[in-house]
C-alpha cells in the first residue's frame, strides 16, 4: 500500500484592500471620468462583455448600464472574448449568462457576431479587425479586469488594451494578434489596440483590479485617451495585489480545478510557476516539480485550454474535455502545447501515487506536497508535514488544523 504524507490546513493572510460597495464605487468613478461628456444622448453603446469569473462582474456590468442609460444614452452588452465560447457568438453568450449577464438580469439586448470588418494595418502588414457591432456602434464603454498575464510580459498585459485586441478583434482578429508567439503580444496587444482606437468609438474604460482574495479592490474609469497611458500603473497595481504559494519548493502540487472562469490558462501561470512557452523565461518561485490536475469547474463549459500544463490528470477530468472549445482556444493562441493531454489516470489516488512513484523518494514524509482548490481560491491550502517543518512559523501562515492523513474515498477520491 502506497504511503501519504500528512497534511495541515493553512491560512495564507493576504493584505485586504476592498471596496465595501462596488456599484457606488463605479458610478463615482464614472461620474469623476466625465462619462455624461462621452455619451451622446440617444447614442447606441456596447458594453462589453470577458470570458473571466471577475468578482461582482454583474453589477459592475449593470450599473454601467444604467449609468449610460442615465446619461441618455441606448447601451447594450456586447461579448468580447476573442474564441472564447467555442469561437461562436451563441456560445459567447452563454459565457456571459453563466456570470449573471443575459437580457433578463442586464436589461438590455447582448447582442454577437463573430463578423469583423478590417479597420487597419499595422506597419508590418499585420491587418487590424474589429467586430462589425462595435464597429457600427456609436460608442464603446470596455469593462475589463487588470490582471498579469499568463503569457507574456510587457506593459499591457490584460486588461482593456488587450480586451480591444484579442476580445473585439473576435476568432479572426485574436489569431492575428497571437500569430508572432508569446514575445509578439508584447508589440501586438498596445500597437493592435492602438489602431482600433483610432477606428472606433471607444468612449469610457472600466478597469478593476482584484485583491488576493478575489474581491473587488479598485475600480478605476478614464476616458478613451487616458486608457494606454493609465493600464501600467494599474497593472503594477494588480500585480502586487494578486495572491501566490507561500511555500516554495513543492515536489508536488494537487490542484482540485482548472477552468477557463479561473485563468485564461485554466491554471494562473503566474501561480504554479509554469509557462511552458519558447522564449519566455521559467519564473524561479515558487518551484513546482509535478502537478496533479482533478477537474474541470463547471463555468469552463468543457474548455480545458492550459490541462498541457500539468503532468497527470485524472480520467474525470478528461471525460469532461471538449475539444472543439479547447482546441480552438489553442488553435487561437498557436500555445498548441497547453493543450496537449498529460498522462491520464483513472482515480485521484492513482494520480498521486503515480507522482510519489515518479519521484523515488525513499521516505514518502518528506515529499513536499500542497493542495489547492484552483489558483485563484489561495486562502486556504493544504501542505505537507515537511513543508509545515520549513514554513510553518511564517507570521503570514496560520495554520487551521492538525496533521492529518490524506483521505480517499472507496472509489479513489481525494477528499
């Protein structure tokens, strides 16, 4: 019988930094960035919409809505998500109604096409689309979280400049701007939005940065030609603001989910440590030697782009997979690597077995092991006792429980 470490629960104490109430928060702010001036009266507006589980994102969302409603202006939400949603307008849809946003809960059409109309080039012939109903609208509020990316390194990561980019540039556009790797999205996200800017009528931003965990921190509103000069700092911002693994040198990670609702990677590269991509540089912490991945969230709607970042998954997990939704994630993206498949095992049990085997360890006690629910709900882990040995007296660790043994089911569960 295969020998487990055991584990203790811990608390990782962020910083807090929150907003006691979010729609107060956005209508100041839009009231402090001039949105009356922006909306014309009668003018049709999009708002739109991501493919991201952002805290609150409904009433953000709403309470734009009926801050340009108040202004006289005749919104509408407007899907922005590249090829997300399966690359369809009826599936971008549905992204958004499984975060509260439908004509029922917003008040207003959400309107989508995958049409793009070609606006520019830029100086190397790269063509700049963007969605024909943001195009044909007569403004355009982006309502988007500020957040590091799982790919790239630059300026402009995500965030408004790249929901431009990559979100109403729609499957098309999205391509385009991935064509030149990781590396080129540095140069692409700012000099693709740019052009589109130009193009269009975007009248307002709404960014929103989130604390550790997960809660809405800051929203920040500016107008259209305040947006490319603003996002770095607000990105410097979301970057020190965002939560991580206290505990580093960790032999094995078991994270319990992996959805395109909790990374655009399924999995927050900038957690695990992992970004698997030619030319961009392996970060050092916290140091993650074989991750096991146990499922799919529910939000992810089978889209399971980021499962080549793990090792072993579990058949759960993989009966779950939609390919079509993944691969044209992948596809999208050219990161075609990420959404390879890892060794497939039938139980959670057999997956963790499989790694303890893998790492030869004479003395199972001291594999270093955490488990996490995904990488965005950090607050709460499990690590082992060697780890607990190394990190358990940091002030910001507070340590919930005993050590206990991992538990499994009868049919091999982790639970």
């Amino acid at each position: 019988m295969q020998f487990f470490p055991s584990m203790a629960r811990f608390r990782q104490c962020f910083e807090v930094d929150s907003i006691g109430d979010v729609a107060v928060a956005v209508r100041e702010q839009l009231a402090a960035a001039d949105l009356k001036k922006a909306i014309a009266p009668g003018a049709r507006i999009a708002v739109t919409g991501g493919s991201r589980g952002i805290d609150e994102i409904a009433l953000i969302t709403r309470t734009v809505i009926d801050c340009i409603r108040e202004c006289g202006g005749r919104p509408f939400v407007l899907p922005a998500m590249g090829s997300h949603g399966g690359a369809t307008a009826a599936g971008q849809k549905a992204v958004l109604a499984s975060y509260g946003i439908s004509q029922e809960s917003m008040g207003v059409p959400v309107e989508a096409t995958m049409d793009v109309v070609q606006v520019d080039a830029l100086d190397d012939d790269t063509p700049v689309f963007v969605n024909r109903l943001a195009l044909e609208a007569d403004g355009i509020v982006l309502v988007n979280r500020i957040k590091p990316h799982t790919s790239f390194r630059g300026p402009h990561e995500s965030g408004l400049m790249k929901m431009l980019t990559i979100g109403l540039g729609c499957h098309r556009g999205a391509t385009l701007a991935h064509s030149q790797g990781a590396e080129g999205l540095t140069r692409m996200v700012p000099g693709i939005a740019r052009a589109m800017m130009k193009k269009t009528r975007v009248a307002m931003g709404v960014a929103i940065i989130e604390n550790a965990y997960e809660k809405t921190a800051r929203i920040a509103c500016m107008p259209a030609d305040q947006i490319e000069q603003r996002e770095p700092e607000l990105l410097a911002q979301a970057r020190e603001a965002m939560p991580r693994l206290m505990v580093q040198g960790i032999d094995l990670l078991i994270v319990d989910e992996m959805g395109k609702d909790i990374s655009g990677t399924g999995m927050d590269t900038n957690v695990i440590g992992r970004m698997m991509l030619p030319g961009v540089v392996e970060p050092e912490v916290p140091g993650v030697s074989r991750i096991v991945v146990r499922d799919l969230s529910e939000r992810t709607h089978g889209n399971a782009n980021g499962v080549g970042l793990a090792d072993i998954i579990t058949r759960r997990l993989f009966e779950r997979i939609d390919f079509k939704a993944t691969y044209a994630n992948a596809f999208t993206s050219t990161f075609l690597n990420r959404a390879y498949i890892p060794v497939v095992m039938e139980t959670d049990r057999e997956a963790v077995s499989a790694v303890f085997d893998l790492l030869r360890m004479e003395d199972p006690s001291q594999v270093r092991v955490v488990r996490i629910t995904n990488t965005l709900k950090l607050e709460r882990i499990q690590i082992s006792e060697a780890l607990v040995g190394e990190f358990g007296g940091d002030p910001d660790l507070e340590q919930e429980s005993d050590l206990e043994p991992l538990v499994f089911s009868d049919a091999g569960a982790l639970l």
